[in-house]
C-alpha cells in the first residue's frame, strides 16, 4: 500500500518530468519553425527576378487618342505592362521579340459571345449534345477566339448548359485551357413561353428551355441568386422577340416590365457591391417599347439594339447605356440562310439596322462592340468592327467603343483596353495599320495575355 506522502511526490516528480518534455517539446517546434521562416526569406531572397520582355513593332496604337506612334514598343514584366511608347528602356537579359512591319495594340474585346454555341441549329444542340460535350466544344471556341486576338469577353448565355460556364472561366484563370479572359452570364433568363422557350415543339415532350425561367420580379432575384452562388458574373434577360419587319416597321414584344427589369438591376447591384466586376444587367432587346423599358430601368446594355426611340437614345446617352449591335451574326444568317426567304428576311433586317445605326450614331448613343460568335465560326468576329465601319462609325471611334467602353462594360476599366503602364499585358500585333483598314484586325500575328505569349509570327 503506498501511503498519501509518497503519492504527493510521486505526482510532483511525474509533472517535473512533463514538464521538462513538454518544454523541450515547445522549443524543439520553435527551432523548426524559426528555421522553416528562414528558408522562406532565403529562397525568396534568391528567387529570380520575374522574366522582362520588350515586344518591338513598327507602328503602337494610342487607342484614346485614335492615332500610331512609330515605331512601337511595350516593357511587359510578369503579367503587367511595364512602359509602353515609341522606345522603353530594355533591362538587362530582356527577351526581345520583333515583331517587324505590324501594329502593336491593345487585346480585342467581345462584349457579346457564346462559347456554347457552334453553327448549325441552335435548338437542337441543347437537344443533341450532352453538357459535358458542350463544354468541351466551349474550350476550342475559347481558344480560337484567343488566336484570334480577342484577349476578354463576355459571354451571354450558354444556351442551356447553366453553369458549365463557370468551370470554363476558372480553367481558364488558372491555365489549364488557353482561352480570353471571361465574364459569365450562365443561361439566360426568360419568360414562360419566351424567346428561348424551345416554342414549336410537341409540350408533352417536355423539351428544355434554352434559358431560366423567371415569370416575376421575385423570380428574377431568385434566379439571379442562384445564378450567382453558381459563379455567374452578371444576368443576361431577354426582353424581347420575336421580331417582325414589316413594311420598314419593327414590332416585336417585350418579355418583363420595367418595374421586373428595375428590380433585377437593384438585385445585381446588391450581388455585386464592392465588387470589381458589378457589370448589373445586359439585356437582349431589339425595339420599343422593351428598349425604352430597359433603359427606364437602367440596365448595362442594350444588345442588338435595332431600333431605339428619339426618347430611348436621348436616355441612352444621359445614363451611358452601351447598344451593342451585333452586326456579324445577322451577315452571316444572310449568307447562309436555311431558305431563300429566310435569306432575304436577314438581309432586310441588315439594311434596316444599318440605317438605324446612322441614328444611333447621331444622337449619340455609346457603343460597345459585340459580335454574338457562336452560331457563326468562332475566331472570325473580328469582321464585326469591320461591319461598324462600313455602316457609318469612323474607324478611330470603332476601336475605342470595343476597347475602351469594353474594358468598362466587362468591369476592368483601367486594366484593360489599353497599352498603359500597370495595365495587364493583353497585347496583339496586326498587319498594316488598324486606323487606315480596319481589315487588319482579321490579320493578327502575335497574341500575348497576363503576360504570357500565344501566339507568335
């Protein structure tokens, strides 16, 4: 039997000893770590300095200033621009790339682009292909559109692969897939028997919209919600449709009033305070009265924007709402119509949005440029600042609605859109000169985005 004395120093004598391991314990972990945070500072005290790049051309494109410096060059270091100009200053062991007879510019942007979508008939890809299929197909549009120079767009919609989007904009930014950088809608939002709505098909078969539905002002906020949780940086509504040219007249209805469109722009206000990429609501809208609805309610965008009242463009202007005409698309339904009268159908619509343009233009209205690539070749959109041109915008203000009000309309004003220092290095090199043929957006030779390079000659 141990008597009570005897267990008191045992006890004592046992927490000595616990004592002494646990504090050598203490300063074995210590020593560690101390050594651990050395290492750190040593390795980040010999780490190389980031890789310096001097990109050389005869001509650079000062984008405000709709004119070209000859020559041309921009200092890129890691994924920033550094100095751009007629000449920077080279630091030791920078690589230097010649990129000879080209112009230096800034990445293009398309404000309005499926990565979902291919031509061919756009209900039945829903139908026919599987999301995972899609997706995949989404990666080859990302990365032809890069090659083509389009370093950030804004895709409006995935036409009923939801949020697959999203997956696509994240191995993008992290590198696993070339591609532009991207803002993502998911699917668009739609009414019940909408626009997107598969009308035409037998309702027992139960086949999906190509969009969400949302039949109120709560359904809108809800959708946006989810649309949020699930990745999407801002919603895309049709407003419209169908359309219906009649003797040089537009009819066509609208889907939400302007008391629904105003609540999902306070809902994406309240989604996206604080945040760099609040880019609010872009609407599919094509004529009165949803375009006048639209602008009442303050929407980002208004795209295709065929007809705008003398109220809506005057709004337009007051409020700075981007029309985003979309020429390209309608072009190419004219050249490769399913019939003769659906054909002509486009090409009256062309004409007649053409003429509305001039308008546009005149009261003045701010542009961004978008082309709606998808159901046509993706990588070939650059025809659609081409067409802007050939419809009446001078060359000088084509380049500054797709850069300059881009970069604003996508959420990166003052990081993209032009050859700046403290800009990213989104930078492409073209043939000839931009301003004297806008042609030569369509002949890119180098693509260089965050810094890393493309796409050489």
């Amino acid at each position: 039997m141990v008597t009570s004395t005897q267990g008191v120093d045992n006890h004592a004598r046992t927490s000595k000893m616990l004592v002494r391991c646990y504090s050598a314990e203490i300063m074995k972990r210590l020593v560690a770590g101390v050594a651990i945070a050395l290492a750190g500072l040593n390795a980040q005290a010999q780490s190389p300095t980031p890789h310096a790049i001097v990109l050389h051309a005869a001509r650079i494109l000062d984008v405000a200033a709709g004119k070209v410096v000859s020559p041309g060059e921009v200092l890129v270091i890691g994924e920033r621009i550094v100095a751009a100009g007629g000449r920077v200053d080279r630091p030791a062991n920078a690589e230097v790339i010649d990129l000879g007879d080209r112009t230096l510019m800034p990445g293009l942007i398309d404000a309005h682009v499926h990565l979902f979508l291919h031509p061919g008939a756009e209900d039945l890809q829903t139908i026919q292909e599987n999301v995972a299929q899609r997706v995949i197909l989404a990666e080859v549009a990302a990365k032809a559109d890069l090659m083509a120079g389009f370093t950030a767009e804004r895709d409006m919609g995935t036409e009923g692969a939801g949020s697959a989007s999203t997956a696509v904009r994240k191995a993008i930014d992290a590198g696993l897939i070339p591609g532009p950088r991207m803002r993502m809608s998911g699917n668009a939002i739609d009414i019940t028997g909408g626009h997107e709505d598969a009308i035409g098909y037998n309702s027992a078969a139960h086949v999906p919209s190509n969009a969400d539905y949302a039949d109120s002002a709560e359904d809108l906020v809800r959708v946006m919600r989810r649309q949020h949780k699930e990745g999407a940086d801002f919603a895309k509504i049709y407003e419209t449709g169908p359309d219906s040219l009649t003797d040089g007249a537009l009819t066509t209805p609208y889907q939400y009033s302007e008391a629904e469109l105003h609540a999902a722009v306070v809902e994406s206000g309240r989604l996206g305070a604080g945040a760099s990429n609040a880019m609010g609501v872009a609407v599919h809208c094509t004529g009165e009265p949803g375009t006048g609805l639209a602008v009442d309610a303050g929407v980002a965008s208004l795209d295709h924007a065929y007809f705008l009242s003398d109220r809506t463009m005057a709004e337009m202007k007051s409020k700075h709402i981007y029309a985003v005409p979309t020429f390209a698309i309608m072009e190419y339904f004219g050249e490769h119509p399913e019939t003769a009268g659906a054909g002509k159908r486009f090409e009256a619509m062309q004409a007649f949005h053409a003429a509305q343009f001039k308008r546009q233009l005149e009261a003045g209205v701010p542009f961004a440029v978008g082309s709606d690539v998808g159901p046509f070749p993706h990588g070939t959109q650059a025809r659609e600042l081409a067409l802007m041109v050939k419809y009446g915008m001078g060359t000088a203000e084509v380049l500054r609605a797709d850069l300059l009000n881009g970069a604003r309309l996508l959420g990166w004003a003052g990081e993209i859109g032009e050859l700046k220092a403290g800009f990213y290095a989104d930078v492409i090199a073209v043939e000839g000169n931009p301003l004297d043929d806008i042609s030569a957006l369509a002949r890119v030779g180098f693509v260089m985005k965050n810094g890393s390079v493309f796409r050489r000659p």
